[in-house]
C-alpha cells in the first residue's frame, strides 16, 4: 500500500508532479474563492437584510459598497488587540482558529462542479474527494463548536461563559438530527463520498434527494444546519440582546474578524452543503457545447447556493430568535424522533415495499406513543420538587404551588 | 392569512419590503422636508415698507427661560425712525448657546417681530459667533434671514418663518379658521393662513406634501388619502407622473417655439 492510496487527497492512483501541481491549483483556487465568497456574502448580507428592512445599507467603499467588508477588515486589523484579565490566554488566542480552520477544511469536500479534462488528466472540480467523503463535514462541525466553546471558557467573563454552555448543548442537540438525515442520503447513495452522492443525483430533478427521500429529511437538515450554524433564528449562542456578542464579547481586532469570518465562511458552506446533499450538486441543464460542458455546472453550483445564502438572510430579517427551551425542545423532542422515524421508513422501503410499509405503520405507532407521553408529560399535576415549576407557573412568595412528594399532604 | 399560516406572513412581509423604497435619508447629501411648524435659528422680521417690527420691549427676554435674549430699546430718532412706534430695539442679542428654541419668545412678542425659521443645522467655531446681533438676525431687504458663512440653508427653510404663528386662534377655535390677524412682511406681504381643521388635509399649505407622499407606503391604511390606496392610487400617482411630464413637454416645446421665433422674426 503506498502513500498515495492512504491519502485520500490522491484517490487517481500514481502520483506524479504533474497530479501535486493539480493539487496545488486546485487549493490556490478553492481557497481564493471561498475567501473571495465571503466577502462577496458579508455584503450581500448586510445589503440584503438592508433592503428588507428599509435601508441602505453599506455604500460607500466601492461601487455599491462592495469593498465594504475589505474596509472593515482594514480596520478591524490595525485595532488594538486585548486579551481580557482573567482570559487563559494560550486557549484564548487558539480559539479563534479553531473555529476558522475547519470551516476552511470542510468547503475541501464539496463539488463546485464535475469533472474536467486538462492535458490528459481527469480533474474533479472538487479540492479533495476523501472515501469518508460526509463524515468529514460532521467531523468538523463537532471540531468547530470547540472553537466557539473554549472561546467562551477562556474569555474569563460570565457571558462568554453562558454563550459557550449554550453553544455545546445546543451542537449535541442537533447534530444527532443532522446526522440521522445525512445517514439517510448515505442509504439511498450506498456511498459516502460527496462525488458519489452527487453523481447519483445526476440527471433530471426527479432524482435529487430533496425530492427521492420525501421533502422531510431535506426540512430536517435544513432546521438542523442552521441551529449548527448558530444563524437566526437559532442564535441563542450570540443573542445580541442576551448576551452582549455572546462567545465573541470579549474579542477585539483581527481574532473577532476570524470568528465573524469563520461564521459566514459556515454560512456558504452549511449552503453548498445542502445543496451537495439534496439538490445534485452541480447537476442541471448543459448546453451541446464543449467548451461550455464544465462553466455550466460551476454556474449551477453557485446558483442554488446563492440561493440558500439568501435563505439564511431571509431567515434573519422574518424570524425573532427560540428561547433557549424552545431550541432544545425542537431539537430533542421533534427533530430526533422525526429524523429517526424517517430514516427507518426509508431504509425499509430500500429493502422491499412490504417492509417499508411495516416501518412505516411501526414509526406511526412510535409517534403516538411518544406524542402520548409528552402530553402525559407536560400535563402533570404532582411530581417532585426538585424539578422547577414551568415558566408562568412559578409561585409567589408566600405561595406554595405544589405539595413537597407524591404522595398525598394526608399521609405526610 | 389564517393563524397557524401566520408564521409565513414574515417571509412575505420581508420579501415584499425587497421592492419597496428605503426609507433612509442620505443626510447632509439630502434632507427630509420639514415640519411647516419647525423651531430653527430666530429672524428678526421688518413691515412691507422696511420699518422694522421689533419695539424694544423686552417681553422676549423676559419670557425666554434660556436667559439667552438680550433686548434694549431706544426711543425712535424723530427724523429718521427705525419703528412704526415709539420705541425700537436698539440692542438685540441671542446667544445660541443657550437657547433651546421653545419658541415661547415668538409667542410672547406682540408685533410679530421675532420669528424662527426652519434652519437649525448650524455650527459655530467660537463663542463671539454663538451670539447673533441684531445685524444678524435681521431680514434683508427681500425679507430672507442673512445666511451666515455656517449656516446650512437648504430650500425652503428660509419660507414661512414662524409658521405655526400663522395657524388658526391660539385656543385652537375652528370658527377663527382662515382669520388672519397678522402683519405683513417685508418682501412677502401677508402671508397665508394654514389649512384648517375642520377641512380636508391641505397638504399643499401645510408643506407636508413631499412628506407625506415618500411615506405613504409605509404609513397605516388609515394614514393614506383615498386616492393614494391600493390599485386606484397607482392610477391616480401614474395621472400625475403623465400629466407632469405632459407639462414639461408643452413647456419644452413653447420654449423652442420661442427661440426659433426669437431667431427669425420673419418666420411670423
């Protein structure tokens, strides 16, 4: 087994100088977008929500304000650069990185476009196409919370702290929906390549997953990517009007540019993510042309990702932010059970249509049990103290809502 | 939209509001129209004639809660009056440091002599200008305030100075609408009375119009005139576009007509 086979990087076999000169220009130009991206989607950002809301917007560097976010940039480096007190300041200064560096790493896996011939070389417009292909990205949205996590921690500051508490339970919350769903597309592809996953999408529209696997998967991850993202509406880690800024409150200068970086860097790559998964990739129509057989799929690829983008956008301009309970109470209580159920049904109908059928009466059953106990749940009248009365509920002083046991105030 | 569909009302407001105006102003590029009523820098006004209205009497200072006016009068030179009356100001000083511009002076004077126009974008770089003499605040003979080298006049602002001083009986009595019970002055002569309360919105007089036509779109229904609603005011905004534009036309076309028969007289 040589090198090349181990690395996922060289999936062609042989290496030679002309394959690492491919690479090279492959990460030159993935990452020179993907930087470019950003600051094209923080002012498509900022200009869209304007619009939304009656503004202007940013407008005065460039034309339309398009070299906006270079200014701040500008300005944001040459900013005086604290490290709080009572930070740890080693942890203090990685975090930041640790939230940037795998929202680069996960942009690798995805398909900008198919493939393409350059002297004599096949090239997959993708920058690394790695056998374990989508578990890449879930690894690294497990790494990135670090970021946001030990940003918290090290800032030494209460509501840095909250914020990063929030961040952690809020990314175990979801990303077991998120994986449920991904599993679901990795069935129905029999591979976990995003390649694979896209090339079997290929083809007319009838054969994307948002439309193979029932709509409710593609809504499941959607909701669930952007809890993962901590976007509006699922902002609870950076509510500006809870938290002050959240894990980022005690940010300055270039370390908060790599945050606000990261988290649009996520945005664009939580969409084209989506878009991999559930909408084909770079599948669409491509004209009879040669020349133009590989600028259409990139044209595509961009297309429904923008589009997402813009998603997320709209999501911030209608949407007011969860309570915290309501976050955890869509996670755990409806997201998990749904992907579940769902999962189940379409593992069974890949198997044979009787038992998906059986899959499906035994997920309907599941529902009504669990929709069951919830309302059993919440429609308690006794219970132990220890657990807090409901919000709403909360006693008076000098009011005793509920007795201290189960058992009746008689047989104390 | 029932209830539970609600929830996608927000996407359609927010996407609808894609397509309509900003409401923002570009502020010293552009400014909003203001209020008929706006309390700005104060003008010592003068009659048709040129006299000046100012008497002398101090009410003003006296009213100001400011402390910021300093008035002292002179009795009239006999050969060369400077006021209709007895007695003019021969003194008059505020000091923009102080003032708050509550207009209680405007209200206390009894002929009118001091009122405020619409101009309160004004800086100055030290105290000697802070304080405008009477050489300052008095109009000049097309009856205008004098604009000062800081002062950031725009259109309009320097028109119907006092202008709430020009509405109806001060007790808000609909049966004094349309009364007018003040002077003239210089270079403008009586000015005209506000619209009324009992009336239709006059948004004409009243110089809201402009206003109220950049935000219609986003007042309540019950804020918008008739004609402005719905389908019906897009006719009525289109009628007015095209007759406009008609107006221009006929316009450009008589000017053309003028020059060419400017040109050769021989053509008539």
């Amino acid at each position: 087994m040589t090198l090349a086979s181990v690395d996922p990087l060289f999936v062609f076999g042989h290496v030679s100088g002309v394959d690492i000169l491919i690479l090279l220009i492959r990460l030159l130009v993935g990452f020179g977008a993907l930087m470019g991206a950003v600051t094209m989607m923080i002012w498509f950002e900022r200009k869209a929500i304007s619009d939304m809301q009656s503004r202007i917007g940013p407008q005065r560097w460039g034309p339309f304000g398009l070299l906006q976010t270079l200014a701040d940039g500008i300005k944001l480096f040459f900013k005086e650069d604290l490290v709080p007190d009572q930070a740890d300041r080693f942890v203090f200064k990685l975090a930041p990185y640790l939230a940037l560096v795998p929202a680069i790493i996960t942009f690798a896996i995805v398909p900008v476009g198919g493939t393409m011939h350059i002297a004599g070389h096949t090239v997959l417009l993708q920058i690394a196409n790695p056998p374990i292909g989508i578990l890449l990205m879930l690894a690294m949205s497990g790494i990135s919370v670090y970021g946001v996590m030990l940003a918290g921690w090290a800032s030494g500051s209460k509501y840095p702290l909250i914020s990063s508490v929030r961040a952690s339970a809020q990314m175990i919350s979801y990303e077991a929906a998120l994986g449920i769903t991904v599993v679901t597309v990795v069935l129905v592809t029999g591979s976990l390549s995003t390649h694979n996953i896209v090339t079997s999408q290929g083809g007319d529209i009838w054969h994307w997953n948002v439309i193979r696997l029932g709509v409710v998967p593609f809504i499941i991850f959607w909701i669930a990517i952007t809890a993962e993202l901590n976007r509006p509406p699922f902002d609870v880690v950076e509510a500006d009007s809870e938290l002050v800024g959240g894990f980022n409150t005690e940010y300055s200068s270039i370390r908060f540019a790599l945050f606000y970086m990261a988290e649009f860097m996520n945005t664009i790559t939580m969409s084209a993510i989506i878009v991999t998964l559930f909408f084909g990739g770079p599948a669409g129509w491509v004209p009879p042309v040669a020349h133009l057989r590989w600028v259409f799929p990139i044209l595509w690829f961009v297309i429904k990702t923008t589009i997402f983008c813009f998603c997320y956008i709209w999501f911030r301009a209608a949407l007011p932010r969860f309570r915290y309970d309501q976050v955890m109470d869509l996670g755990w209580k409806r997201l998990i059970p749904l992907s579940l159920g769902w999962m189940l049904v379409v593992a069974g109908f890949l198997i044979k249509p009787a038992w998906g059928l059986l899959m499906a009466a035994a997920v309907l059953f599941a529902s009504v049990v669990l929709g069951r106990a919830f309302s059993l749940g919440q429609s308690r009248e006794s219970g132990p103290d220890s657990v807090l009365p409901p919000i709403g509920q909360r006693p008076l002083p000098g009011q005793i809502l509920r007795a201290f046991t189960d058992l009746d105030e008689e047989d104390l | 939209m029932s209830k539970p569909l609600s929830f996608f009302g927000g996407f359609k407001l927010t996407f609808q509001h894609l397509a309509r105006p900003t409401v923002t102003t570009s502020y010293p590029q552009s400014k909003r129209a203001k209020q008929p009523r706006q309390h700005g820098r104060h003008v010592l006004n003068r009659y048709e004639d040129g006299m000046e209205k100012c008497i002398g009497c101090e009410l003003c200072a006296g009213v100001c809660p400011a402390n910021c006016i300093y008035v002292r009068g002179l009795d009239n030179p006999p050969d060369h009056p400077v006021s209709p009356g007895e007695r003019y100001g021969y003194v008059y000083e505020i000091n923009y440091l102080r003032c708050i511009h509550c207009d209680l002076c405007v209200e206390a004077c009894p002929t009118q002599a001091i009122t405020e126009s619409k101009m309160f974008e004004f800086s100055f770089t030290n105290r000697a200008d802070a304080i405008y003499t009477k050489a300052e605040l008095l109009v000049d003979d097309q009856g205008y305030p004098k604009r000062l080298p800081w002062e950031d006049w725009r259109e309009g602002e320097a028109e119907m100075t006092g202008g709430w001083m020009r509405a109806t009986s001060p007790a808000g009595d609909a049966s004094f609408e349309g009364v007018v019970q003040w002077t003239g002055d210089l270079g403008v002569g009586v000015r005209a009375p506000e619209g009324g309360q009992s009336g239709n919105r006059d948004d004409e007089a009243t110089g809201s119009k402009q206003l109220r036509r950049a935000f219609f779109r986003h007042l309540n229904p019950i804020d918008v005139n008739d004609d402005q609603r719905g389908l019906q005011g897009q006719i009525s905004r289109g009628q007015e576009k095209m007759t406009m534009a008609r107006e221009k036309l006929a316009e450009r076309k008589k000017n053309k007509q003028d020059k060419k028969n400017k040109k050769d007289p021989s053509h008539q």
